[in-house]
C-alpha cells in the first residue's frame, strides 16, 4: 500500500493536538477556513434553507470556489443538478382530535405530509398501538402480524427493542438499527396501508429533545416527487409527545408506560384503542428546483473510477421562536462540513500539479439533508457517474471545531472495510478509533452517505456534534445557537481534514473497491454491480 497516507511517521512522535507537517498541514489555509464557515452561516445566508435566498447566495458562493479553483464542472457542462421538489406548507393552525381529545400543533404533537395534496384528512380514523412499527423478518419480528391497518391511525415507538432491553440478542441491543428511525416507520406503515403514523418522542431512544422534532416537522417541508404525487407514501407524518400519548391512552383506558415496555418483548399483539382520529392538512403546494452541487477533479490512470468527498449544504433557514423570528445559521451542521469539503479540493487540485491521483474525486454538497437527504437521493436515483464506479463515499456531518483529540469517531462497527482504512489512517497520526459513544443514536442513518449506500456505495460518516462541546446537542443542535464563533480553536478541524485526506488518496491511488462486511440489501446491491 505505497502512497497510502499523507500523514507520515513523524505524526507517531508527536503529542496531539500539535500536527506533523504533512503537505495537507502545510497547505491549509485556516484563515480562509474560517471565511467560508463564517460566509456560510452568516445571516445574510438566512440559514441556508433550499428555494430560499439563503439557496441562491449558497450556490453561487461554492460554484466560483470550485471555478477559482480550477475544477471541473461534476454535471457534464454544469455545476449544478437541479433536484425537483415540492414544497408544501402546512396551515400550521392545525388541531389534532383523538378521542375527543384535543392537542396543540407543535406543543404537543407535529404533523406534515409528503403527498402532493391540498388537503389530506383523518376522519374518524380508528386508533392501533403496534409497538414499534417494525416488520423485520431477519430479527423474527413482526409487529404488524395478521394486524390490517389500511386508512387507520398508528401510533408506534420510537427507537428499536434492543435500546430498551439493552440485550444485544435483541436486534443490536444498544446499537440503532434502520428499523429504529423515523424514515422507517413511516415507509412500514405506507407500506401496511396506513393513512397516518404518530412517532411517540422521548429524548433518549430519540436522541434529541422536542425542540428539534418541532423545528424540523413544522413549517414548509420539501419532497420529491413520483409519478403518482406520492400518493403511495402514508398521508399523516406525526410525533406526539410522550405526555400527549400517555394522555390517549389513558383516555382508552390503558397505561401508555406499561404497555410501552410489553412492546419491547417479542410476540407483542397491537392493541386497538378504540378511539378515532381526526385531522386536516390545509397544504400550499409549489413546485421548484432545488441544486446539488458537484465539482470533478479528473483521474490520470482511471478517471472513470471516482471516489465522492461530501457535505450537505443545507440547514433549516429561519423559525418562529418566541413569538420572533430566529435564523437557524447551521455553523457546525454543516458549514463547517462544506468549509472542509473546499479546503479538501484546494488541496488536491493543487496537488495534481505534481502528483495527480489515479482515480478522480467529485467533490459535493447536496441540498435537503435536513429534509430527509433529499438530495442525496435525487443523486442516488440520478448520479453523474453510475453508482457501480464510486469507489466510496466519505461524508462530513459536522467538525470539530474546538481543539484536536487522540481519536477519531467510528460510525458503525463490522459495516464495511473502510472502517478498515479509518483506522489505518488514524494509527499514522497516532490516534485511536472510538465507536460510536451514541450508537442508539442511528447517526449511521441519519447522513447522505446512508442514500447512496441503499444503492450499494460504502460510505463513511465523519462528525462531531457534540463530541467535544456537551452543551451542542442540548443548546445548539437545530437552533439559533449554532452561530459561527472567532474562538474556535479549529485544532479539530486541521486534524481530522488531515486524515480524510489521507483516506481519500489511498483510496484514490489503490485498484481496491472496499466491500460491505455484514450481510445487506447494500451489500447484494454491491454484488449485483460486480464489486465482489
């Protein structure tokens, strides 16, 4: 493995957070690191939400760095790929009846749909508790068996059985599987002929508080779009806080808490409420395009073998908070991504002067994470290369900005072989690989690399939020909080784009296609490509 880390074995006698000088160290520009963060997540950008002016200054500050720098256009003559959306805004006076029951929009319960529809109504839409919503037969559980819910109301559990038990004979126990999010149980319950699905939020299976559930399920939402309007999808996407379930339930009289661990045993039978529900979505629906960016620094030995350095552009624009409105800057998630994304292509772009790399690098950023990585499954569904030539694909999500550490974090464990080339990259800069400090999280899920992994691509999460700033998840994350500070240390950030930079030339160098380690639809995805 000759030319396989920039890092070199100076970086071993070394005590982090001071660097090597590597030639990545030595080219980075921390000044102009700090301008892009700073540019991005300025007011003036409006939170960076996509149709928003915030899009159009975004986009137009990343094509001319990618112009400046030389590279290639990554959608044939363009910059940019537009992403068809629909943006729906929900009449947020809503008002949701269970039982004669009456809760509050955002307070105590969110609801939104992605069905191209003016209206989507529950009228007297009976009830049913399934648990956790899953239908996973590899686990031997089903939570919908012999149950019909067509045009019903669930309401399921957030999170998966095995955060509950802590039994890792129980799915993987403490560690969040795909079945444990929340694109998974509404996509179940679509799937079971449920009109509407109510998420019951707690913070820990949950892995944020209400705060962000409200700010990201309230207010103009943005889907893609199918052949039939999405009129597929479950029409009533909800979450209700966990005192407003165990208020229905006592209104049917059941104890939601009891009920919810018997939901974590196997073989549990859904249990109808009787009681109805009863609500309306009054939608403003407009079509637009939204962009994904993408800029290509072409290989020398074989160009059409490309290797994807990502971060997602967007964030949530701007909120009513208070009765005012607040601007939601997106700092850390994810200007602070992007930000090394650029700095990552300067430096390649120059290197290629000297030292081109065999295979090309697509340098992205991708709109509509923060909706449901939208984006990055428009791109997935439309890729300027086949999926079959990337070679991999490595996401930032958030950096640390504050001083550098002896570790790098691992998302997932046993996934694929790049963890593999994570830890080989690490071990030249003489830092350890962490897993996952918050593996019932889901983070693995949660990220556009998850996207293009449904189409068999390996990636990579590379993030920090809150990992070294415990106040981020509970004050910042998905609120005004998340501004740009002068005072970051950015030791972080030069260490951890360091290693990624290393990553990205052993993969770029090599004739290696990293494979999938556990058995998956990924994985037979893969398979099918011929990348065995």
């Amino acid at each position: 493995m000759k030319n396989i880390l920039l890092a070199t074995s100076l970086m071993a006698t070394i005590s982090l957070p001071v660097f090597a000088e590597t030639a990545f160290v030595q080219s980075l520009d921390l000044a102009q690191y700090r301008t892009d963060v700073k540019t991005l997540a300025s007011d003036a950008f409006g939170g960076r939400a996509p149709l928003s002016e915030g899009e159009t200054l975004t986009l137009d500050y990343l094509v001319k760095a990618f112009k400046d720098m030389g590279l290639k256009p990554g959608f044939g003559d363009s910059y940019l790929q537009a992403v068809p959306l629909a943006q729906i805004s929900a009449d947020q006076n809503m008002q949701l009846d269970i039982g004669g029951l009456k809760f509050a929009n955002g307070s105590e319960f969110t609801a939104r749909t992605q069905r191209v529809a003016e209206t989507v109504s529950l009228n007297k839409s009976d009830v049913v508790f399934v648990g956790y919503g899953i239908n996973a037969p590899e686990y031997g559980w089903n939570d919908y068996q012999g149950l019909d819910v067509k045009g019903k109301t669930v309401i399921v559990l957030v999170n998966d059985p095995g955060f509950v038990t802590q039994d890792p004979a129980v799915f993987k126990g403490n560690a969040m599987t795909y079945y444990g999010r929340w694109t998974y149980k509404y996509e179940e319950a679509a799937r079971q002929g449920a009109e509407a699905v109510f998420i019951v939020h707690e913070t820990a299976p949950a892995a944020y508080g209400w705060g962000v559930v409200q700010n990201s399920n309230t207010g103009t939402k943005f889907t893609l779009v199918d052949a039939n309007n999405n009129q597929g999808q479950v029409g009533v996407m909800g979450w209700v806080q966990h005192e407003t379930a165990q208020k229905i339930f006592a209104k049917a009289g059941l104890d939601f808490d009891s009920l919810k661990q018997q939901a974590a045993k196997p073989n549990f039978k859904a249990i109808p409420l009787k009681l109805s529900a009863q609500l309306t979505l009054n939608n403003k629906i407009e079509r637009a395009e939204s962009h994904n960016v993408a800029a290509l620094l072409p290989g020398k030995m074989r160009p059409d073998e490309v290797v994807m350095m990502h971060a997602h552009w967007d964030h949530l624009g701007t909120v009513i908070e208070g009765g005012k409105s607040e601007i939601l800057n997106g700092a850390v998630d994810n200007a602070s991504g992007v930000a090394g994304v650029l700095a990552l292509a300067r430096y390649f772009k120059q290197q290629a002067k000297t030292a081109p790399l065999d295979r090309s690098v697509l340098f992205s950023a991708f709109t509509a994470e923060e909706t449901g990585l939208i984006g990055a499954q428009h791109f997935a569904q439309h890729p300027s290369v086949p999926t079959k030539n990337i070679v991999a694909f490595l996401n930032i999500d958030g950096m640390n900005v504050n001083k550098g550490v002896d570790y790098i974090l691992r998302y997932g464990e046993g996934v694929s072989e790049l963890e593999q080339y994570l830890d080989n990259a690490a071990k030249a800069q003489d830092r350890s690989v962490k897993g996952d400090p918050r593996p019932q999280n889901g983070l693995m899920f949660r990220s556009d690399h998850f996207a293009l992994a449904q189409q068999g691509v390996p990636g990579l999460l590379f993030m920090s939020l809150g990992d070294t700033d415990p106040d981020y998840i509970a004050h910042k994350y998905h609120k005004p909080a998340d501004d740009y500070d002068p005072s970051w240390n950015l030791g972080g950030v030069s260490q951890d784009l360091d290693l990624i930079a290393s990553m990205i030339t052993t993969l770029a160098n090599s004739s290696d296609w990293p494979h999938w380690l556990e058995s998956s639809d990924f994985k037979a995805k893969r398979e099918q490509d011929g990348r065995k």
